[in-house]
C-alpha cells in the first residue's frame, strides 16, 4: 500500500519499513520549538524530570516571540528565564531581539526548517513549515519538555486528506484566500486530526509566502498538519538558507486519503473571515458596510515580504482613513530591512501607517494594537476568537493584505477595486 | 486499570480551552488554583458540585482553541476520573495523554444519556456500561498511551524510562 508525503517523512523518522493512518509511533524530530510562553513550561519541567542537557543544542530552537520586546514585567521573566536556559545549554538558536522575528516566519527564512524535518513546536501554528514539505506540528509545553529530553515525541499517524486546487487565482487572490474559503467551506473542525495534503495545477503559481500562508491556517480546520510537495519553487527557494542537509518527498501515486476536495480557484474572490471563527468565511462582495478602528497587517500569516508588497501597492499615494489606526508589523528583521530598502516604509509613513518591531504583538491580543470594546479590526492574522485582539466586546475581521490595506484607506471592509483611481 | 465508574456531567459540542480554563488563570501552573476555576465561564459552582471519580461526557472537538496544557491539568486535579467525548481537538488529546488525564471516544454515549447518570467505562474491555440501561463499544486506549496514563504522563513515563 503506498504512503503519503506526511507518512513517509514520519515513518523516515522511525526505525519502521512502513507507517500507515491510527499507528503510535515514536519518532525522531530535527527540530523542538518553544516561544517565550511555552518554553518557560517546558523548561520546568525538563529540570523536574532531571534534565541535565537537551538532545541536541542545534536542534532545540528558542524563540522570543510573542510578547517581546518585553511588553511588561511578567513577560520580562518569562524572556529572562528562557534566555538563561539557552545560554546555560549553549542552545545555537535562540535570537536576542534585534536579530528575532515572529517563530513561523523566521524559522522558514533563516532555513532552520528545511524539507523532510519532523518539527514539532509548543505553538499551535508550528504547521506553517508544511510548507516547505515538512511533517510539522503543534504541541504542549510538556511534548516541548519530552523532546528536548529525548529527541522524541510521539504521534498518532494521521489520515491524510487531499486539497486539490485547481484554475487561475483572480486579481487579488492570495494564499490567505484560498485557506480562508477553504475553513468557510470544510469547518473548524473539518480536518480534525488529519494532514491537509495541498495539490493540483495552481500549486504552480502559487508563492512559498502564499504556501506558508495556507499552511499556517491548517490548523484553523483542526488539522494536524498542512503539507505541500516539495517542487522547483521549494528547491530555489531553499538553496540559499538550508542550515542542514534536507529531502524531499512525494505521495505514492496509490496513497489513500479519507477525503478528495476539489476546489476551483478561478471562481473564489477574496475571503472575509466574520467573527468570532475562522470559518465564517464569505466573498468581499458580499461583506456590506463594516466600519473599522484598526486595521493590522503582520503576523506569522501574513507578515512576509510578499504581504507587506502587496500591502505597499495598494496604499501608494493613499491615506489612512480619519480616526483609523493601520498598523504595520514585518514578521522578521530580514524582512523589515527589505521593506525599508524597497522604499515601502516610505509609502506607509506617507499613508500614515505606524510600523512596529518584529512580533506577535496585538495577534494573540499581547499589545501593540490592543481594542477597546466595540472595536472592530480588519487584520492579516489567523484567529478571530472572542476577544482574541482585546476586549470581549472587540471584532476581528481575518482577510489578506490588500484587503486590509483597502479597507484601512476606506474606514470599512473594502476590496482594493472600490478604491478611488489615484489621477 | 482502566476502569472508572462515576457520576456523568454532560458538555456540549466545541468546548474551548478558554471555557475549561479561562485564560486570566495562565498566569499560575498551580494544579489546585487552576482546578478551582474549572469550567467557571461556563458553570459556576461547577467544581463545588463535583465528586472525586465523577466523570465528564462531552460532544464534539472538545478541547479546541489555544495549546494550553492547564486544561487538562485542572479538569484532572479536580478529580474527574475521565473525559467520554464524541471527539477532541488534537492538541488538548495529546496533552491529556501527557499529562495523565484518561480520555475516550464515544460517538453514541453524549446522545443516549442524561445528565447525572451513572456509568461505567471499562478501557480495558473497551465498553461503556450506563447503570441500568444500555452497554456501548469504545476503542480501547492503545498500549503505549495507557502505559503514559499508568506512570502518571509522559515526563514521569519518561523518567521511568531512563531509570530502565
Ligand atoms: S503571530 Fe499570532 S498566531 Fe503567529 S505565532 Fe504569533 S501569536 Fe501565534
């Protein structure tokens, strides 16, 4: 019986011949995440159970991410003990702000992930890496604690369902697109435990930042990991970055999957996420009027350069609404330096956006962009929960760049073409 | 060793971690803190009612939302027994194997049975006895997590481990 790409990675990390859906395996993982929530868990209970020295000090990767540069005192010790923990354990990645970005997008960049890696990371979007044909996935602090223990985790292997876009993406569809109208249509719920295998002819045209983007969000559909097939795209891409050796793998023409969706692209528009789920999905023509005090574009969703470019694009020569905040956040330093030397600080400043240091910040309602009660965001993010940006009574509204750049120039929920033509 | 019998309290489909364990808690690990609080947002009195051995039986992906481990953790310092769900978020099943929290899935269960009846789950044999009424099949827990359940979740699986 022929394998998937998610069970031949796992199986290549085990000492089995072959791996199939519902097995327990233990297998090995290239890389262990923590952040600056999650690791400080982690560590505890590492040192509980006896820990002396990680597996592997290349292995473990150590992110300050989510409320750093320090947002107040408590997240201050988080930061300090995970960064004396790195330098006690002499961990190779651990990035001091200045050098740190947001996890799920540094890590890509800098190629500490690379293709066929098992990662697993206390951090729910840890699946980002599926990108790059990776069996990646989140976990607990305690999965984080066993791993940098061990150099194992465990995992029921997943059933495997197939996405098969196909069709021409319209103007101004990305990858966050196509994800959102994806949860709209199968539910939060809709890959429960599965891995979101993504195929068919618009692979092709699609960025590796539109791929990260889609794989991200698996876990928006309660997967357990998204995957695209390593192509000439993933190959150019990782080149440069690669700090380790890497494989690629393909799905046995004869793998079985629980589930085919075929999804024609040409006929999705781009996607509104209405609060307060990911899946309340609809076409932005049919959004209406929806005002806004904030809108946001960052994120390890949608913070790459890509993002920022299609965000510049929309907002050149135009202004931030009256009373409407845009907040701009590059994901990483790479990507803020590029921004700048691209003369797109120079477009946002002139649109009167204000730019942020690399982090998590308002995503996860951390700070730099909290709402107040009944305010209302349009953002690039990936989560729309109840108070996920601030108050209970707040709204977050998920979209992708553009239409976070449109709608922060119309006060509302737009699409760049009801913008005014600039003369 | 997988045999509980308690006093069910029924959940609904799509319990968040954020209704388990409200997020304002996060800033303790404390288990008895956290159990104190368990299913505030949802039921007050919740913890006050409860027995030691009662057991929770909920609908779909419970569990879902944020990777956080103090759900599990406060549901069994609480003194659940067990959690009979017709299905899980992954990372709150995961995390509850690692911390030693036995679940089950039943898709039936939630369906046939009312609130505050007594049961019987029996992982071993894989069956689900409702006192007076109707036994149902469940998958039993496979061996390798039953063995993280027995040693107290994985770290001190782990440890036990190492020991050899
Ligand atoms: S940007 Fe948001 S979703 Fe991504 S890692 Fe940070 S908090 Fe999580």
């Amino acid at each position: 019986m022929g394998m998937t790409i998610t069970e031949k990675i796992l199986c290549a990390h085990t000492d089995l011949k072959e791996v199939h859906p519902g097995m327990l395996i233990n297998a090995r993982v290239d890389i262990a995440l923590g952040n600056d929530i999650t690791a400080p868990i982690a560590i505890k209970e590492f040192k509980k159970a006896g820990g002396q020295r990680v597996f592997d000090k290349d292995k473990v990767v150590l992110i300050p991410d989510h409320f750093a540069p320090n947002k107040d005192i408590s997240a201050a010790e988080q930061c300090k003990m995970m960064k004396e923990f790195a330098v006690e354990q002499k961990i190779t990645h651990y990035y001091e702000v200045g050098e740190c970005g947001i996890e799920h997008a540094l890590l890509p960049e800098q190629g500490i992930v690379v293709p066929g890696d098992v990662v697993i990371g206390a951090d729910s979007h840890t699946c980002t890496y599926g990108a790059l044909g990776a069996f990646a996935t989140g976990s607990g602090s305690t999965d984080l604690a066993a791993a940098m223990l061990s150099g194992e985790a465990w995992f029921k292997v997943p059933e495997s369902m197939k996405i098969v876009f196909s069709g021409r993406l319209n103007h101004w569809v990305s990858g966050k697109d196509l994800i959102l109208y994806l949860i709209g249509l199968i539910g939060v719920d809709g890959a429960l435990y599965k891995a979101l295998e993504f195929t068919g002819d618009t692979v092709k045209d699609l960025t590796m930042a539109d791929r990260l983007t889609i794989c991200n969000m698996a876990i928006e559909a309660g997967a357990k990991n998204g995957i695209f097939a390593p192509d000439d795209l993933t190959a150019q891409y990782i080149k440069s970055r690669a700090k380790r050796k890497y494989k690629f793998y393909q799905s046995d023409a004869d793998a079985v999957y629980t589930k085919i969706i075929d999804i024609d692209v040409s006929k999705i528009e781009p996607q509104v996420s209405f609060p307060h789920l990911p899946s309340n999905t609809m076409g932005i023509s049919r959004v209406g009027n929806v005002k806004i005090d904030q809108a946001v574009i960052g994120s390890c969703t949608n913070g790459r350069i890509e993002d920022l470019r299609a965000a510049a694009a929309v907002l050149k020569n135009r202004k931030v609404a009256p009373f409407v905040r845009l907040i701009i956040i590059p994901a990483t330093p790479e990507i803020y330096r590029m921004a700048m030397k691209e003369g797109l600080f120079d477009i946002f400043l002139d649109a009167k956006a204000v730019i942020s240091t690399p982090t998590c910040g308002p995503c996860l309602g951390g700070y730099m962009g909290i709402l107040a009660d009944g305010e209302r965001c349009v953002s690039t993010t990936n989560r729309n929960f109840i108070g996920r940006m601030g108050h209970t009574g707040s709204e977050v509204y998920l979209a992708s760049p553009v239409i976070a750049a449109a709608s922060a120039v119309l006060g509302r929920i737009a699409g760049p073409d009801e913008l005014p033509k600039i003369k | 060793m997988m045999h509980f019998k308690g006093k069910i309290w029924k959940f609904n489909d799509n319990i968040d971690t954020d209704a388990i364990i409200a997020a304002r808690y996060l800033n303790t690990s404390d288990p008895q803190v956290l159990a104190s609080h368990l299913m505030e947002d949802i039921a007050p009195d919740f913890v006050k009612k409860i027995g030691a051995g009662d057991i929770i039986v909920a609908g779909e992906n419970f569990g879902c939302g944020s990777s956080r481990e103090h759900a599990p953790i406060a549901i069994k310092e609480a003194g659940i027994a067990c959690v009979v769900a017709k299905s899980y978020a992954r990372i709150f099943y995961r995390n509850s194997f690692n911390m030693g929290l036995p679940i089950f899935e039943s898709k039936d269960l939630w369906d046939i049975v009312d609130n505050g009846a007594m049961i019987e789950v029996n992982g071993d044999e894989g069956c689900i006895n409702i006192l007076g009424g109707r036994t149902l099949p469940i998958e039993p827990i496979p061996p390798f997590m039953q063995e993280l359940i027995l040693d107290g979740g994985l770290m001190k699986h782990l440890a036990k481990k190492k020991k050899g």
